[in-house]
C-alpha cells in the first residue's frame, strides 16, 4: 500500500458527512486532516481517523481554498 500524503483526495466512509470528497492537507498517523475549501476550509480541517475514508491517490495543489474547490469539483466531474 502508497503512503498517504498531503495533496490526495479522501472519500468519506463514515460519519454524517459519508460520501463527500475531501483533500488530504496533513497526516498525522493514525488520523488525517481534510478540508474542502469551503465549509472546511485549510485554517480549519477535519480531523478523521484514516479508517474512516477511502484514500484516492491522485494528487493536486493545496496551496488556497479556491485550488481546493476547483480540483474538487474537476474530480466529481470526471467521476460521474
């Protein structure tokens, strides 16, 4: 199994928000920190246990909110 690393994509597997794509911005074993440039945005990460999402290891740029957002809505594009 790759390492996880900041810039990949999470899926949600459990919790209310089941289901919803985030961006990896820190790993700090066993948990990672993930936010989605708008309702969590880089200053304030959820924080979720590494069981709980689904770990899609292609990257992209976390530098701001608006990359975030942007990368997120290119992936659930392609996906659907």
């Amino acid at each position: 199994m790759r390492p996880v690393q900041e810039g990949m994509f999470a899926r949600s597997l459990a919790g209310h928000d089941k289901g919803k794509l985030y961006v990896i911005v820190r790993v700090e074993e066993p948990y990672v920190y993930l936010a989605d440039g708008k309702i969590r945005p880089l200053e304030r990460p959820k924080k979720k246990k590494l069981m709980h999402v689904q770990i899609d290891y292609q990257q992209t740029e976390i530098s701001s909110d608006l990359e975030i957002r942007k990368a997120l809505k290119a992936k659930e594009v392609k996906n659907v």
